[in-house]
C-alpha cells in the first residue's frame, strides 16, 4: 500500500494525474466522435473497443475510420496516448529511482550509527560493518 501511495505521490508531482484524466475524457470524446462519424461504428463499446486500440497503438483492423473526422480524431488521440505514455514511463522510472535513493539513505545512516558507535560493537556487529561497506565499493 504504501508503494501506490509514493507511486500516486509522484505521479501527482510530476503532473502524471492530470494527463492521466485527460486520455480518459479525450478517449471517451473520441469514441462519441467516432460513433456519430463513422458509418462502420454502431455502438458505444465499439467506438471504446476501436479508441483503445489506436490508444494503446495495437491497431487490430477489425474496426478503422473511414471518415476525415473519425481519423483527425483518431491522430489526436494516438498522439496524445504516445505523449501520456512517455510522461508515465518517466514518472515510473522516478518512482523506482526514489525507492532506490530512499533505501540507501536508510542504509547510509544505519551503517554511519554503527559507526559511532564503534567502541561499543561487538565482534559480529562489526563482521555486518564490513560486510556493508564491501557492497557500498562494489
């Protein structure tokens, strides 16, 4: 749980929920705007099913548009699905790199409180230092 909440946190700060939202909404336009354009769509779930596919670029072919609007509206929406899909891609990588930089500063400071505590060590508590000082060189 607590992944998602930094996940959604980062998402958040890097503007990924808006743009996020706004392939929702702009889908679901472009879907009405296919329905009411395209003689081959005669239903709602078609025109979602046909502005998943060019959304997601998998373009099967069982449904295409035929009509100027129904492709300006397709282009509009693939671009934007590309676009999203970048940002989001980004915002996950940060997302990992923040865990990452995260657990080894909790590393780091655990390793620099055994330290100063050095005197007080016992043998296997230093035999652990040494280990993690090993990893940090490699």
């Amino acid at each position: 749980m607590r992944r998602i909440r930094l996940f959604l946190v980062v998402l958040r700060r890097n503007g990924g929920l808006p743009l996020l939202g706004g392939l929702v909404v702009l889908t679901l336009v472009a879907a009405l705007v296919v329905l009411a354009f395209e003689p081959g769509v005669t239903n709602l779930g078609d025109a979602l099913w046909y502005c998943w596919e060019v959304a997601t670029t998998i373009g099967l072919g069982d449904v295409f548009a035929v009509s100027p609007v129904g492709r300006i509206a397709s282009v509009v929406l693939s671009l934007y699905a590309i676009v999203v899909t970048a940002i989001v891609t980004g915002v996950i990588v940060t997302f990992y790199q923040e865990r990452r930089d995260a657990q080894l500063k909790q590393s780091v400071a655990e390793l620099l409180d055994k330290l100063e505590r050095l005197p007080e060590l016992d043998e296997e508590e230093l035999r652990q230092i040494s280990e993690s000082v090993r990893r940090y060189r490699v």
